[in-house]
C-alpha cells in the first residue's frame, strides 16, 4: 500500500517536486541557448561563423561559458555594501523565475492515478474535472516582472561607484516607463479573454485563433516592450557599451553577474 500524506500518495508528491526542477532546468537552458541563437544570428548577419569550437557548431558554447562563470574568481569592492550588493543579484532573478509558475505548459497527466497538471501553481479537482489555477495569473506576472526593478537599482547604489549608480537610474527608468505601454498592450488580452488566468487565455487561442491575430496594434506594442525589458535595440542605453563600462553590473563578477543577464530573458 502506498504510504499516503494528507491522502495523497508519495508518488504526488515527488512528480509534483519533479515539474518544479523540470520548469526550473528549462528556464536556465533557455536562457543559455537564446543567448546562443542570438550569438549565432547575428554572426550570419555579419557574415561571420559565431560560436564554432566548442561542440558540433558551438552548441556546447553555453554549458561551457556557464561552468567558466560558476568558477570564476568573484571580486566585491571594498567600499561597497555588501550585504546589499549580494542581495540585489536575488532579487532582480528570483522573481524572474517564480513568475513562471503561473505559465501553463500542458494540461495534466497521470500519477499514482491522479491526475497531476503541468502548471506549478495549479492543482487538479476530481470533482469538477478541471484544473483550479491562479485566476489572476497575468497580474501575478506583471507584478512579479516589476519586482526586478529594485535588484537593478539595489545592484547601482550598492556598488559605491558613480558608473553603477548612474547606470543603475537610468536602468530603472527605462524599466518603468515601458511597463504602462505593457500593461496597456495587455489589456486587450483581458478584453478578449474576458479572464485574467492564462490556462483560459491560453485555451482560447487554440487552433491558431491569436490574439495577436485580433490585436495587431497591441502584439507590436507588447513586442517592443519585451525589447526594451531585455535591453536589445535600440532600448540597449542601460548595458552603456559605449562606454566600456556595464552600466548598474560594472563593478558585478562571476556567476553574479550571469544572473542579471538571466534576468532578462525570462520575465517576458
């Protein structure tokens, strides 16, 4: 017999765990290898091979440049504040990542012979044969997508240098000023979804019937808002290449300074 907790067998319980470490390793090799695709495109653009020497075409480019970060020797200015300066890193990423727990990969399978669904935050009513989620999933998204603003303003202050405060502020400004042209993009969504949960918004568009089909205008303003919030161009100011600094990360090393870079691919 199966050993049950609060009625419930194990089995529930570690394939609910394992759908957390699957979303989360997901996330992270996504990450990675936009990077990689991006690496790529560009060097054909410019008529050039990009990443090559590192596994077949330089696919293995991205677990080699993450194995160089986690070992890379981590520098923290003296002057800074240190508590601050390792807290801005987590805060600017964890938000980043628990946003996803609202995003509904699939619909449900069986465990133990429940029924299990493949949404973290969302379980599965027998009784109504239906999946009960958050009903508010997109502001749960929007919100948590705001937090990162505090990680990116935390990480210029901390750092007690004028480059990062700097960067720092006119990071954060850009942040907040494409978030109300988001939010507005966003509510032609809740127009025809009539639903602020996304296993609804989702499930109405099945069949090729997109949104973005319907609302052109608001797919085009959403889509230069996810430029901006990932720092491409030409929303790239906060990255201050031009001035061979990094902006609100100059004085960041190591794996610390990865994680603010995977902060912008998965908030959008």
């Amino acid at each position: 017999m199966d050993t049950l907790i609060l009625g419930l067998p194990v089995a529930y319980y570690i394939a609910m765990i394992a759908k957390v470490l699957v979303a989360f390793v997901f996330v992270l090799l996504t990450v990675a290898y936009a990077t990689y695709a991006e690496r790529k495109i560009i060097g054909h653009m410019q008529v050039r091979l990009g990443p090559m020497r590192t596994g077949w075409h330089g696919l293995l480019q991205p677990i080699a440049d993450g194995l160089k970060l986690f070992f890379k020797e981590e520098i923290i200015p003296a002057q800074s504040s240190k508590f601050a300066f390792l807290l801005a890193p987590l805060v600017a990423l964890i938000p980043a990542f628990i946003a996803f727990a609202v995003i509904p990969f699939g619909e449900t399978i069986e465990v133990a012979g429940y029924k299990v669904p493949l949404q973290i935050a969302a379980v599965y009513d027998p009784a109504g044969d239906r999946i009960l989620d958050v009903n508010v999933g997109v502001l749960y998204i929007l919100g948590m997508a705001s937090l990162g603003v505090y990680g990116v303003v935390l990480a210029g202050w901390s750092s007690n240098s004028k480059y990062s405060l700097l960067g720092g502020l006119r990071a954060s400004a850009q942040m907040v000023s494409y978030e109300l042209a988001a939010g507005l993009a966003i509510v032609a969504v809740f127009m025809l979804s009539e639903s602020l949960s996304l296993q609804k918004i989702v499930a109405d568009q099945a069949g090729f019937a997109w949104y973005a089909f319907k609302q052109p205008l608001a797919f085009v303003i959403f889509f230069i808002c996810s430029l901006a919030e990932i720092n491409r161009t030409p929303f790239d100011l906060p990255e201050a290449e031009t001035e061979l600094v990094s902006g609100f990360i100059t004085e960041y090393s190591s794996m610390k300074y990865a994680m603010f870079f995977m902060l912008n691919m998965p908030t959008w």
